[in-house]
C-alpha cells in the first residue's frame, strides 16, 4: 500500500499537501536566491553588473525562510538536541509544555512588533531603491507566517501534543 496516499479519493491528504505547497514556494524562492546571486556574482566579473540583485535575494530569502520556518513547525522537524532524555516521563511532559508556551511567547513577540511596524508603515509606500520592489507585500507575509507559527504553537499547547 502507498502511504503517501490520503484515504479520501486516493489524492494526496491536506498535510501532504501543505508540505509540498511549502517545500515548493520555499524551495523555488532559494533557487531564485541562489540564481540571483551566482548571476550577479558572474556580471561583476563580466563587467556586466545585475542591479538590484541584492534586493531580490533579500525578498527571496525572506519567502524561503518564512516557508522553512512553516515547515519545520508544522512537521516538527526542528533540530533536537536530547540532553535531558534521561529525566522522568512527568518532568519531560512538562518541559515539553514550556518549551511549547516560550515559544509561543517568543513568536507572539515578533507578531506584535511586526504588526506595529507594518501599520505604522501601511501607507508609507515603502520599495526597495533600484528595483522598486514594494516592502509592504513582504511584510504581510511575515505577519502571515507568525500569525500560523502562533496558530500551530498554540494548537499544540492546547491539545496536549508535544515537541
């Protein structure tokens, strides 16, 4: 049996879905960094410069982080290090709870101060200076990514489920 089948219909299950959406537009927005960079390292010593590439690799890397920050939440792929393995069941559960809550806090944080600053800004008609690439896209992208990471955190905290 395929398991990456979903049981409804035989397509791909919602989760699995997301993932790949995620891996996608993550993924291509890295490639797109990536390629930005290597052609742009490649005109300077062609003498043929690419303006602005440092603002594309800039918006790109912010799509690709916010994709992988997603990715690693949701899928609970996030680097462990286990060095308290040892302790009790009860103790474990509990700091599992807490690890769960700063987090949450700690991306709460960031949401707030993000949103100050994106309302603060939301008329400002902020762009990058070469490239005219608008600021106030990549910022609701960033609110979205926080506003989901805290969805997921809480979500978990709340449902009893575990880092």
């Amino acid at each position: 049996m395929d398991t990456r089948r979903g049981a409804v219909g035989g397509g791909l299950s919602l989760r699995q879905r997301l993932h790949g959406l995620l891996v996608w537009t993550a993924g291509g927005a890295l490639l797109l960094a990536t390629a930005a960079d290597t052609l742009a390292m490649l005109g300077r010593h062609l003498h043929v410069p690419l303006l602005g590439s440092i603002e594309i690799v800039q918006a790109a890397v912010l799509v690709a982080s916010a994709g992988a920050l997603l990715i690693a939440t949701v899928f609970d792929s996030h680097a462990r290090v286990h060095l308290l393995q040892r302790l009790p069941m009860r103790v474990l559960r509990q700091l599992g709870s807490l690890h769960t809550l700063a987090g949450a806090g700690v991306v709460l944080a960031l949401l707030a101060g993000s949103a100050w600053i994106t309302a603060d800004l939301w008329h400002g008609h902020e762009e990058s200076e070469l490239l005219r690439i608008p600021w106030l896209p990549l910022r609701l992208i960033v609110l979205l990514m926080l506003l989901s990471l805290l969805g997921v955190l809480l979500r978990r905290l709340f449902a009893g489920r575990r880092p």
